[in-house]
C-alpha cells in the first residue's frame, strides 16, 4: 500500500480470531509500535502509541471472536497505518480509507479485505476510479434483511468457509474434479451469504 501525506480510516470493522489477534500486537510490536492491552471476558482493550499520539482500540468478544470497530481514525504514523491495512485484508475486514495525497484524495472502500471501490477527488471533480461488480438477488436480500441472527451467524459462516477451502484444497491436492467443482460452489454460497450479512 502506498501511503500519501494523510491517511484516515472511517467505518472500521474487522473480526479478529484469537490467532489474528495476537499477530496483529505482534507485528506492532516488531514494528517498534509500543503497544499495551487488557483483557476482560467481555472485551479485548488494545492501547497503540503512534506518532499521533495514544490510540485506544476497543474490541467487543462475541462468540469467540473479538470485533474491532473504529470511526475516523487519523493515521500519519505509516507503521501503524501499514498493518491496521495488512490486517484489515488478512481478517477480511471492511473500512474506508481516505488518503490524502498532494493534489488529491482517495477514498478506498473495502469490503471482505478486498477493495470495492476507489473514488479520486480533485478539488470539485469525483471520479470512480474502479467499481468491483457484486452479483446479488433481491430474494437474497429480502432473506438477509429479515435474519436477527447476522451477528452470531457471521462468526460460524467464517468457520465455515475456512473448512470449505481447506477441503478445495485437498481436492486440488488429490485432483478429485468432481470435489473441486462441489467446493467452488459451496465458497460461493457462502460468499453471497457473508456479502448480504455484512453489507
């Protein structure tokens, strides 16, 4: 990633598995970011001392599962700013990024750790620079909208996929078609579910 002059995140939100968790303080810490944290059953408090000053990081358990949300997060420590993007990609995290550069802003949207779309301004002109196409029914929708179980379901769903590629994976392994095919379809349900729980 490329940093400009002045990054900021907006509408943070990354699902850590306990795993994830300790590798992002880790990496912090290799990064020479000074880091401190507390631990309770309900929440994961992680304090990051940036060039910016001291960042407190709140993360609520749920189900196993800790969930970092921040709203506008000023960044020009680019240590920091690096792996809150690297981790926000591995988790599959969603965000909105905006980079300042010296004639103009971006404004990246992630979703699912992968970039949906990148807006350039320049002074009063806005350009879509790229759009990533979503293919979505209405019933899907309408099924999702009227589910009060997403916050428990995601969790599980992330279980779910990361067996389902471990199982492509085999297939791929053994060269089994037949597995394989089976497989990519099922990635794809639960991708369209995780895309409607999250959205």
């Amino acid at each position: 990633m490329s940093l400009g002059i002045e990054l900021e995140y907006y509408d943070l939100a990354v699902w850590f598995d306990r795993k994830t968790l300790h590798a992002l303080v880790q990496a912090l810490v290799e990064a020479g970011v000074s880091v401190t944290w507390k631990e309770s059953p309900e929440q994961f408090h992680l304090l990051v001392n940036t060039t910016d000053g001291k960042s407190n990081w709140k993360m609520q358990r749920i189900s196993g599962s800790y969930k970092l949300q921040l709203t506008g997060i000023p960044m020009s420590d680019s240590r920091v700013a690096k792996i809150l993007n690297h981790f926000v990609e591995k988790a599959k995290g969603h965000a909105i990024i905006r980079i300042r550069l010296e004639d103009r802003v971006l404004m990246k949207h992630i979703r699912y750790g992968e970039a949906v779309r990148i807006v350039e301004i320049k002074g009063a002109e806005k350009k879509v620079i790229f759009e990533k196409s979503c293919n979505v029914t209405m019933d899907q929708v309408i099924a999702a909208l009227k589910r009060r179980d997403s916050e428990e379901r995601i969790p599980v769903l992330r279980l779910e996929l990361d067996y389902e590629l471990a199982t492509l994976y085999d297939a791929l392994k053994a060269e089994d078609k037949g597995q394989v095919k089976q497989s990519k379809e099922r990635l794809k349900q639960l991708r369209r579910e995780m895309l409607l729980l999250e959205a």
